[in-house]
C-alpha cells in the first residue's frame, strides 16, 4: 500500500514538473517571439507576446520588463510605470530597470522624480552609461544642449565606441550648428560600427539637414544593403529622392512600401505630394484620399488634400461631399460636449469643402443662433434658401425641410424689420471690413522626417483659417522665402501691415507652431509666439491658437460707412464686442499706421478727428453720436475709427463675441472679455511637456 501511495506521489510531482516546465517553455517561447518584434519595431505585436508569456508564467520578470520597454516606445507611460513595478518585484535591483522608469518620468512631466532616479543610479554605479543618458534627456528638456554634451562626452569616457552616445552628439552637434564636430562624431559612429543600418540612417538625416543630398543617398541605401526591411529608411531615403525633385523614383519607392504594408502612411504622402509637385493632381487627390481611409487622423495629409481640393476641383464636385462629412461628423461631436469654438471650425472646414450642404450649413446656423447671433443666424438660413433644389426634385421630407426655411426666414425677417440695418437701408454681411492685411512666409527644412513640405501644409493652412475672418486680409506666399529679408521686401511691395515667418515642427505625437510676426512698414519684431498640442486634432488645435494670438494682438478698427447730421453709423458691432457706451476714436482714412516696435497702432493727433459714443448696437453695425474736434467738421465717409474706452461688460454681451475678429486696443493689448470657457490655455497650464524633435530622434536609438 505505501509503495502505491508513493508511486502515486511520484506521478503527480512529475505531473507538476512537467507542467511547469512546458509553461516555461511556452513563456520562453512566446518572449523570445516579442523579442523579434520588438527588434523589427513592431510594438502592438511585440506587446501581445509578452503579454502571452506572462500568462505563462506571471514571474517572468524579463517579460515585465519588454513589455514596459515596448509601451513607454508606444507613448502610455502611466501603464508603462505600472508594468516596471512588476519587472522590478520579480528582478530586483536592475539598473535597466530604474533608468526607464526615469525616462517615464521625463515624458510624463515628473523631471525632478527623473533626475532623482537618474542620480541615485550613478551614485550607486558610477560607470552606469544609460543614466547618463538619462541626464542627457532632461539637460534638452530644459534647452541645455552643452549639459547634454557633457552627459554623451561622460559617456564615451567610459566607452569611447559606445554608439547611441556618439550618435547622439553627431545629432546635437549638428543641432548646434557645430558641422565640424558632428562629423567626426559620425566618422568615429561608422568606424566602430560600420555594419549597423542605424549609423548609416542617422549619417544619411545629417547629410539631408545639410542639403547634401548625394552624399545622403550613398548613406541611405548602405543603411538598406544592411538591412532589406529597414522601413524607415526607405521613407528618409523617399524625402531625400524628394528633394532632388526625382518624383517617378519616389513614386516607384512608394509603391513598393504600400505594396509591403498598407499602412506605410508616410509613403502614401509622399506619393500623393510627388504627384502633386509633377501637376498629376488628380492622382494627388486619389492618392491621399486612398490614405485617409487608412489613417483618418493624418491631419497634415488631410489638410495638404483639402487645399488642394479647393484650389483645383469646382464646387460641384460630388466628391466634395465625402471629404466634408469628416468635419461634419467632428463637429457635431464637439457641439455634444458643448465646444463651441472647435465645433464653429469644423463647420466651418466642411463648408469651405462643400458649400451647398444644406443639413451642415443649417447646423452650424443653428449653432450661431444658440450663441445670440441672430442676424448671422439669418444669414445662412437665406444662404441656404437660394440654394435650394427646384421643387419638382423634392421628396416630401426635403419639402417640409425648405418650408421650415421659408417659414423661419419670415419671422426672423418680421423680428428685425425695425433694426439698426433696416433703419439705415444697409446689408452688414455685404460691407468690406478688410483692415489689415498680413503675409506669411516660411522657409523650407531640406528634409523632414514626418512630413515633407509640412511649412508649406501649414501656411497655407495658416493662411486659410483667417477665411472667416472678415477684418484680415491673409496671404500666404505658395513657395518659401531665402529668409528674413527676401519677407520683408515682400512685405513692403505689398503694402503689408504685418508680414509672419512660420516654422512648424512635429514628431509622431506632437505639434508645434511657431511664429514671428513683424511690422510691414519698419522691418522691426512686433511680437512672437508659439502653439503646441499634442494627441489627436494637434494641428487642429495649434491653427486655432495660432488665429486667437495673432487676432488677440489686432486692435478693433473699423469705419464710418453713413451718416446723418451727428448721427454715425460705424461697421463694427456686438461680434467685435462694441456695445452701448463705447467710445470710438475718429481718425482720417489712411492715416493709421503700426507701431513702430511692439504691437499696436500710431497716428498723429493732427489727423484725429473727434470721437463717436455709441448709443445703440446690432451684430456687425453700430450707431453713435459724434463728437468732433474743433471748429471744423472734418468727419467723412471712409474715416476710421478706434476702440478708446469700453465699457465694463454686461449683460452677457460677451457671448456674443467672435473668436474669429480683433481683440485689442489701441495699444496692441487685448480689451475685449474672454469667455473662460474658450480662454487660451499654454502648454504648461494644459499638463503638456513639449519634447523637442531631437529628443525623439535621440530616444529612437538602441542602447
């Protein structure tokens, strides 16, 4: 009997062993399978290995490790940090460990919990390189690149063939504009490692930032004899042929890219902008639309498609509808969470794709109605009235649906019979308002790694978002500038009040805007200032803010368009936050200038004319009573005039100011109340941590 209890035993040990034996085989199995991936930077699946294995065996710290390691390379940081506590339950004391749970913290904004992590590693291993570089990341978060120097340098004093720290400071010191330096960090990176694809990619981006294209292409297809499959390398070596304006060979590239994987995003827009640059912009468009099926949220692709859509295809276009539905759809999830100003632009962007979309265009009429706006709000009802189908093609729904039109349009035109437009005979949505006219430059980077020609995409797009804007005259020039003063001479031969050199940068999850703005008429700088969003709707959102500065720097003006006796009638009204009370000062047409420095605006007492109190306010119209200088009445027609004191705001009368008109006074300080609800918000203040297009191409660079 004991011995069958003992065979007995001895079975189920077995059992046992064997069991957990084949459970780390497969745990094995499926990490060294998320090793592979990890490799050939295929993240989601390297994910889902690990992930795999750790169902295996929960204990396997290695596999916590990867797993964190591949989602901090995938941007959750926060779970990044939860999968490092298990790596770090189940393989103490690792300094791998330690250091990416430093690299977390800098991403998620916590830089003194990094340098922390960072110092108490070299403390206890004062030979540890990775927390050097570490050290590193953080010196260029705060714009030290000479600290990042000294960290990399420290790092080779360790060990001088060490890759990442001698690539790392090819790549700040051509940052730096030490071309020299970077050099020679790149030969020593090519000697010690002369069979790494990695080396000859980075060599190649250094030449390409130079504008030495030749030689960037020999470094480029090393990089690819190395390795067949190194993506990214044929995308860098597509902006290179790109920018030798060899479109066909791009094209071919492209294709073979598309072929190997649909969602090559980046070789698709380049596709479609190499036909584009050969005039084949029928491929342009069905190219990119063809992307934006496989990935919507390319918002720079999206943007260079539209202006191309509106510059080359008619308004009948069928197609026009398709590409609006996007903004459709966005704003009406904007009006549900009740963002009035993005849902405002989205509108807006689908209508300038597809202005005779009655259903949107009623939309976004009714969402001017709830904000007050009731003439706007009139405006397109009528815009939507001369445009509708002739009754014998009506269904019964479309019948009904232009009755309701019809119907509104009576009472609201009944409602306003006795207004300030009907009592002095005047369509305000015909009136010219144009007071200031701006250009925008850019110059052009010889390569970029997520977009080519991104400057001219957001120029133009830059260009584009004033379209609503009644008050500016914005143009932006459709190819770049040598610099500074080739902008200037433009500015001055077209009579600019203001001229602005744009510079944008991104990375795979972030965007900035950045812009300098200066005085048409002396050359000198008014005022800069940058946007940056990261996450989805980025460059959505740094247009936006991008229009609220330059319009927050832009006093009120406006103009004397009728008057009778002492009675003044003035093209500004509750949009441009004028209301009863208001004092205007009256100025002779033509002779207000922009400051000489700084923002705001001059003129000379001589050519001040009186002042204007207002005494009753429509939506783009108000009236007032003048009062002049003088003996003489000198006030005509045409004169222009100036916020010089307004009132405290009341009534709610600021709900009903745009987002998209001035917002200063005389001074170039804004005067008009900001809804809290839409106030700008800087980076800081939003919980965003700007990373420097550096920083990620330094963090893409295996230890």
């Amino acid at each position: 009997m004991k011995s069958f209890f003992r065979i007995v035993t001895a079975v189920i040990l077995f059992s046992a062993v064997a069991s957990s034996h084949a459970q780390n085989s497969s745990a094995l199995l499926f990490y060294n399978r998320g090793l592979q991936k990890q490799n050939a930077e295929d993240f989601y699946g390297a994910s889902e290995d690990f992930q795999q294995a750790l169902q295996q065996n929960e204990a396997y710290g290695d596999a916590w490790f990867h797993l964190a390691q591949v989602t901090y390379s995938l941007g959750d940081f926060t779970l990044a940090l939860t999968y490092l506590d298990s790596a770090d339950k189940y393989a103490k004391n690792r300094t791998d460990i330690l250091n990416l749970r430093g690299l977390c913290f800098i991403s998620l904004g916590r830089l003194d919990e990094a340098r922390k992590v960072f110092n108490d590693v070299i403390k206890k291993y004062p030979n540890d390189i990775d927390s050097r570089f570490g050290l590193a990341e953080l010196d260029l978060f705060n714009g030290s690149f000479i600290g990042a120097e000294h960290q990399y340098e420290d790092a080779l004093k360790r060990q001088s063939n060490n890759r990442k720290a001698l690539l790392s400071l090819a790549l700040i010191s051509e940052e730096t504009g030490k071309k020299e330096a970077a050099e020679k960090y790149i030969e020593q990176a090519l000697k010690f490692h002369s069979d790494d694809p990695e080396v000859h990619y980075l060599a190649a981006y250094i030449e390409a930032k130079k504008g030495k294209f030749s030689a960037a292409e020999r470094r480029i297809r090393a990089a690819i004899q190395i390795k067949t499959d190194y993506t990214k390398a044929y995308v860098l070596l597509c902006s290179i042929l790109y920018g030798q304006n060899r479109y066909d060979e791009v094209i071919d590239i492209c294709d073979y890219l598309i072929s190997k994987n649909r969602n090559t995003t980046k070789a698709w827009f380049l596709k479609g902008l190499s036909q584009y640059r050969k005039n084949d912009m029928d491929k342009a468009i069905s190219t990119w639309s063809s992307a934006l099926s496989v990935d919507p949220q390319d918002e720079m692709m999206r943007s260079a498609l539209e202006l191309l859509v509106m510059k080359e295809l008619p308004v009948e276009d069928a197609r026009r509808s398709d590409w609006a539905l996007y903004h459709v759809k966005k704003a009406r999830d904007y009006s549900k969470t009740f963002k009035g100003e993005e849902a405002r632009y989205e509108y807006q962007r689908a209508l300038k794709l597809n202005p005779n979309d009655s259903v949107a265009r009623s939309e976004f009429a009714e969402l001017l109605s709830r904000t007050g706006l009731k003439e706007n709000y009139l405006y397109q009802l009528k815009f939507i009235q001369t445009g509708k189908t002739p009754s014998g093609e009506m269904s019964a729904a479309q019948k009904a649906a232009e009755n309701k039109v019809n119907d509104t349009i009576e009472a609201y035109e009944s409602l306003m019979k006795y207004s300030l437009s009907s009592s002095w005979g005047v369509d305000p949505f015909y009136l010219d308002k144009t007071r200031w006219h701006i250009g925008i430059y850019y110059t052009k980077s010889p390569v970029q790694l997520v977009h080519s020609d991104a400057e001219e995409i957001a120029a133009g797009m830059a260009c584009d978002v004033f379209s609503g804007v009644a008050t500016t005259s914005v143009e932006a020039l459709n190819q770049p500038v040598s610099g500074y003063g080739e902008a200037y001479r433009l500015a001055r031969k077209n009579n600019l009040d203001y001229f602005i050199m744009l510079s944008v940068d991104e990375n795979e999850r972030e965007t900035s805007l950045d812009a300098v703005v200066y005085s048409g008429r002396t050359g000198t700088e008014t005022t800069r200032f940058s946007s940056f969003r990261t996450g989805n709707d980025r460059f959505a959102s740094v247009l936006r803010s991008f229009r609220r500065d330059v319009l927050d720097m832009l006093p009120v003006r406006g103009k004397i368009i009728d008057r009778s006796v002492n009675d003044i009638l003035i093209d500004l009204g509750t949009v441009e936050g004028i209301q009863d009370g208001t004092v205007l000062d009256v100025i002779k047409a033509g002779k207000i200038q922009t400051a000489d420095k700084g923002t705001g605006v001059v003129f000379d007492e001589r050519n001040s004319l009186g002042t204007i109190t207002v005494t009753k306010t429509g939506e783009e119209i108000s009236q007032g009573i003048l009062s002049q200088n003088g003996f003489y009445d000198r006030v005509n027609v045409g004169d222009e005039v100036l916020v010089k004191v307004l009132p405290s705001s009341k009534n709610g009368s600021e709900g009903q100011i745009s987002e998209t008109t001035p917002a200063a006074g005389e001074n170039g300080k804004r005067i008009l109340p900001e809804d809290e609800k839409r106030k700008k918000l800087n980076a800081e203040e939003l919980g965003l941590i700007k990373t420097p297009a550096i920083i990620e191409l330094i963090r893409s660079i295996k230890s």
